[in-house]
C-alpha cells in the first residue's frame, strides 16, 4: 500500500495521455474500456471538491452537478475521467456537452453531464499513481461503490475484440486498452494505454478542442 506522506494535489496533477493504434493488441496483458467523448477532468473530492479541465482550467462551476457528488466523498482522493453527456443508450455526445460547456455553468434547459471515472490518482490521501492498473481499479471501486446520480464507474473487459466490435455497432467513438500492471503516469503520453478509434468517429471538420 502507497504510503500517505507528500501524496500530491489536484493542482499538482496532469492526466494520463493515450497513444493512438489502428489495431487491438494481440497480447493478454490488456483491460479494455469503452472510449467516452467529452471533456477530460480531474477531480478531488470531499471538502476541497473541485474539477480540473486537461489544461489546468477550474471547471468547477461549469458543471455543479458533478462537482455536488464528488464533494459529497471522502476528502483526499484525486479521480480521472470524462465529463460527458449521454444519450439513452449511454453513448457520448461531444457537441450537446461542448454546447453546454461553452456557458460555462448551470443554466435553464441545460442537459446534465455524468462524469465517467475510470482511475484514481490519489485515495484517501495515499498517492496511487505507482500502484498497479488494476489495484487502482479494486480501490475505485470501494471510493464509487454508494455513490451514483452524475457519476459513471468505467469498468473494463479483457475481451478488446468483442468490445471495439460492439463499439462499431452502436457507434461509440472507440476503445480504449490499458497495460495490466502499469503505472499511472500523470502527464505522459505512454504506450501503457491506447486508444482504437472508430472509423469516422471525429468528424474531420471538428473544431480544436
């Protein structure tokens, strides 16, 4: 277990980057995961609740309804995920959530956003990132488990084949593969996790983020 002195803060932290591949890996040592398309956030939780854009920005305000759950945990644990907003089948559309985002806080007629966790840096203030992948997902898990409404828990499958084809089907925009094993490598594009794109899934006209 990571020891709890000097863990780092949110405002210390950048997420993990993925590298792109055309293809699933043919190796065993993989968890699979749906890809989501939305905006990247970190959050704390607990008292000092707060949600951090990929570029540093506060987007606490921007999406209050996740902010409110993650401030209702426990304080000291940083999560990783994607702020999102689904459709009924549970598909992200990124321009509803972009539109939403653009006005940067709650308004009439808003749609609601669910923020889909799939990792946790820091827990209960014990620094996770050299912890395994899937120790970290055992601990997600116990930090999620009574806690629902905005929030999404991103489990994984070992079948990255079965999960890009159903990606296909319903038209996700991906699949993203994780190195049993690995470390959480904050601010570094690694080969330790990719992601397999549907064909067309980005429209090519899609404005720079």
């Amino acid at each position: 277990m990571p020891r709890g002195d000097g863990a780092p803060t949110l405002d210390q932290l950048c997420p993990m980057l993925l590298t792109e591949r055309k293809t699933i890996p043919r190796e065993a040592d993989w968890l699979y995961e749906i890809k989501y398309d939305g905006y990247r956030v970190l959050a704390s939780t607990g008292s000092t609740a707060q949600l951090k854009s990929r570029g540093g920005i506060d987007a606490t305000a921007w999406f209050p309804e996740v902010a409110a759950v993650v401030a209702d945990m426990p304080s000291g644990s940083v999560l990783d995920g994607e702020v999102c907003v689904l459709d009924d089948l549970g598909r992200s559309n990124f321009d509803r959530l972009h539109a939403r985002a653009r006005r940067k806080g709650w308004y009439e007629g808003a749609d609601l956003v669910v923020y889909c966790v799939f990792d946790v840096l820091v827990a209960m203030g014990r620094d996770f990132r050299p912890v395994a992948l899937e120790k970290r997902k055992a601990m997600l898990a116990k930090l999620l488990r009574s806690h629902g409404g905005q929030v999404l828990h991103v489990t994984g499958v070992d079948d990255g084949d079965w999960l890009y084809r159903s990606a296909l089907e319903l038209k996700l925009e991906g699949v993203v593969g994780k190195r049993l094993g690995s470390p959480y490598q904050d601010g570094v594009r690694s080969t330790d996790w990719i992601k397999v794109k549907r064909p067309g899934a980005v429209p090519l006209e899609r404005f720079k983020r």
